[in-house]
C-alpha cells in the first residue's frame, strides 16, 4: 500500500520549478500544445512513482464549477492520491476563479493538480494570482520558432537514441514545417526504420523531399507567390499520399508568420541580423523577399486568419479537412491576387 503520510508542500524556487506534483499545484503555461502535453505526463509519471495506484482524471476549465473544487479539496474516505488535470484554464468561469486560488493556498497532499494555459491573455487576471503562490510551481513552454526549429530536432532524435545532422535537420524543417507535433512524428518514424543509424540527408531525403513526398512548405510556398492551381494541385496531392492536415497548417503557419515578420522589420539591418529577427537561415531571406513584393499588412491579416481557421477545422472543428485546406489556399492566394 502507499505511503499516506501527509507531504508538505515544498517552496517554490524564483523560476518556480521546484515543486513535487503532490501538495501542489503545477502551472503548465505557453503556446506549444506538444510540449505542454509532455509536462503533464512529466507530472504524472511523478506521481505513479509516488503511487502506482493514483486515481486520475482530466476536465475542461470551462467544466470546472465550485462543486467540483469542493469535491476536489474535500478530504478522501480513503485519502487516495489522485492527478488531476484542467486545461483551458483561461475557460474557467470568473465565479470559480476566487475558490480555485483558495485551494491552491492549500493544496490536499495527497493531490497533484495540473493546470494547463495557452499562455494567450485571456485569464490572466487568474494567473497572476497563482503565480504568486509558493505552493505553485510554473512550466511554461516558449513558441519554437527559427533556429529553434533546429535545435528541436535535434533534442527529438537524441530521445529516441539517435543523432541528426545540418542537413538532414534542414530538410526536415523546410519539408514539415513549424508543427512540432508533425516534426517530432516525422523523427520519431525515421528512427524506427533506421534503427542505430545516424539521420542524415541521404536517409532523409527520400522520404521527405520530392514530387511524390511534396510537403506543406511548397505548397504555402505556391500560394504565397499566388500561384492558386499549383498550390492546389500540390495540396491534392499530399492529401491523397497521407500528409496530415496539421502538418499542413503548421507549415502554412510557419510561412506566413515569417513573411509577416519580413514585412514589418526595421529597414537597414544587415542580412544576418534580418534574418535572425525573421527567425530564418539568411539563405531563405531571398525567397522571402521575391513574394514580399506581392503583400502588405492587409493581405497578411486576412492569410493569417485564413491558417488559424483551416487549422481549427482540420483539428477537429470542420468534418471535411480537405475542403478546410482548399478553402485555406484560395484566401491566401485571394489576398494577394486582390491587390
């Protein structure tokens, strides 16, 4: 049987990550969906080694009533150890808001209670007053982006025992895109089906470059210059070879969101420095520029909303992810035909 004795909640340290699950709450905060999924699980693998035998459950934040804090922080018949997980805590109700940061002045010992946030400003209000909590310990995941991208498939491969080069890695990234989830997919595959092999460009690039592996960079890159039919036939194509639509989106996201930040750069910086606040190789600053001349503030607005909505649809919110993806297309290469 578990050891019942009750813990005392440790201090917090100044990043606030010194805190064991139990008797306290994790904040889980940032825009890296993945990431964040992996401190969750990070947490409760820390408590199945407290207790193989923790009760665990997961809510909404906008499911989260005072009747289920109060279940919550209610003392167990059994003083059993549970984790507990609410995401979108920036759903929660403004009424619950006063209780749950009651419960966390106190938290049960016996209870892990993981609190998941995108890091937008919606709830903040409800996060400053965690944060100011000792018995609250903070992860937060930052956006990858960039050189980061990089350094990301790296730490993927070293996961799963194996080892990347430059090029390789650079071929990955350009080939899926800024979709950590579809990156980490993509590595975890390839050390599958090259198990002891170090990943380089020549394991890599039939897999994930080519007419028959066309990925979701060289279709945003299509519709970006305007080119509307080759992007669409390019986007058919990955659909019918099994791309999945957040790859897609992901690399959409990724093309867009460097374009936007070329637009809006300080004029006069030298290549290098440019591209490090694009958050590109300086290679790619030419490529940029070339469908730059075709945009403006305007047109960037309307294709960033374009990607956000085609990737909600193809995460769930549309049931037809390919017209969601074709829909996509024809706003991006409409915004900038319009000009």
């Amino acid at each position: 049987m578990a050891d019942r004795t009750p813990r005392k909640a440790p201090s917090s340290d100044a990043a606030g990550k010194a805190l064991h699950p139990l008797g306290s709450v994790t904040l889980v905060t940032g825009p890296e969906e993945l990431l964040n999924e992996r401190l969750v699980a990070g947490a409760r693998a820390a408590v199945r080694r407290s207790d193989p035998e923790a009760e665990t459950s997961e809510t909404s934040g906008d499911q989260l009533t005072m009747a289920a804090l109060g279940e919550l922080s209610a003392p167990s018949l059994f003083s059993s150890t549970r984790f507990v997980v609410v995401t979108a805590l920036d759903e929660v109700p403004a009424d619950v808001h006063d209780g749950l940061v009651t419960y966390a002045t106190q938290p049960d010992p016996d209870i892990a209670l993981v609190l998941v946030h995108s890091g937008g400003p919606k709830g903040s209000g409800l996060l400053g007053r965690l944060r100011k909590l000792p018995t609250v310990a903070e992860h937060r995941s930052e956006a990858v982006r960039g050189r980061g991208l990089a350094e990301f498939v790296h730490a993927e491969a070293r996961r799963h025992g194996s080892r990347v080069d430059a090029e390789a890695t650079t071929l990955l990234v350009e080939a899926v895109g800024g979709d950590l989830r579809a990156l980490a997919g993509a590595v975890e595959q390839l050390t599958q089906d090259f198990p002891g092999r170090p990943l380089t460009r020549d394991v890599v690039a039939p897999y994930f470059s080519g007419r028959a592996d066309v990925k979701g960079y060289e279709i945003a890159d299509h519709a970006l210059y305007g080119r509307t039919a080759a992007a669409l036939e390019e986007l058919r194509w990955a659909l019918d070879i099994g791309v999945g639509g957040p790859a897609i989106t992901g690399s959409f996201a990724s093309a867009v969101r460097g374009l936007a930040r070329l637009v809006g750069a300080a004029r006069g910086l030298r290549d290098a420095d440019l591209a490090k606040d694009v958050g590109v190789p300086p290679w790619k600053l030419r490529a940029l520029r070339e469908q730059a001349r075709g945009w403006d503030e305007h047109g960037l607005a309307v294709a960033i909303r374009a990607v956000a909505r085609a990737d909600a649809d193809v995460k769930g919110a549309s049931a037809n992810a390919a017209y969601a993806l074709e829909r996509m297309v024809l706003a991006i290469t409409g915004a900038r035909l319009e000009r």
